[in-house]
C-alpha cells in the first residue's frame, strides 16, 4: 500500500511477510527519469522536450558534462497511482499514432515494474517534426552567411 508523504514524493510501505520492517520512499524526479529514459529508448522519438528546455538543456548538458532523462517529463504522483506528460519531436517518416502506442507502452511498463505504481495517464505532446539533415544544412549555411568575401 502506498501513502503519499508529500508533494514530491509517495511514501511506499512494505516488508516481509507478517508485518511491515519500513518505508520506501519514491521522489516524483525517479518517475521522471524512468519514464524520459523509457520515451528515448522508442522508435521514431527525435527529442523530448520542447524547444526551448531542449535548448537549455543541451547547454547544461554541456557543462555539466550529464543529462538530465527527466528533461520534457511532468509526472503527478499520488498513493498508488501516477499521471504522465511528455513534450516529444518525432522523426520525419514514423507514424505518430504508432509512436505514441509504443510510447505509453514502454513507459507503462517501465515505471509499474519498477515502482508499483499504476500508469493511469499518458500525455504526449508532439511538438515538432525532426527532419534528417536539417542540423548538418544549418550549420554549413551558419559559416558561410557571416562571410561577404570568399
């Protein structure tokens, strides 16, 4: 049975057979995480995030030499159940309506086996349209649009 502790976390309590020996406490960010780490590891998914915490989050990234997997993740975590909402950017070609279904699959899966919580609601936001070879053409036309002269 699960008690909510407070606002970050839900407060698990468990044991062995015949009584409980303790608590265990999940923090909302461990949702998160498994279930931003569970989003990327999906076919046809670019990015989570949307385009401005991506790009926030690229520069932490950089410095802090770490990612954040929770990054594009909001989750509400209650006594036994938890909501999810993730801001993703697909890959030009997969089928959205697949994606998604493969999506609320993986995360279900990954957060109940690993929490006991039960995924009650999957939000996705699909925020954008990765299309190959865009990055590579933007930074060959960032060098070359400063120079007047060649």
């Amino acid at each position: 049975m699960a008690t909510n502790e407070s606002v970050s976390g839900t407060k698990l309590e468990g044991g062995a057979t015949g009584g409980t020996r303790g608590t265990t406490t999940i923090a909302d960010n461990v949702v998160s995480t498994i279930a931003g780490i569970a989003v990327r590891e999906t076919d046809g998914v670019y990015s989570v995030g949307k385009g401005a915490s991506r790009a926030l989050g690229a520069v932490k990234d950089r410095v802090s030499r770490s990612s954040d997997p929770g990054r594009g993740v909001k989750v509400e975590v209650g006594e036994k159940e938890t909501a999810i909402d993730l801001d993703i950017v697909v890959e030009y070609g997969a089928t959205i309506v697949e994606t998604a279904r493969n999506i609320r699959t993986n995360v279900t899966d990954a957060v109940q086996t690993m929490t006991g919580l039960e995924v009650v609601e999957i939000n996705i936001n699909v925020t954008d349209v990765h299309v190959p070879g865009d990055d590579d053409e933007d930074e060959d036309e960032d060098e070359t649009s400063g120079r007047r002269v060649r």
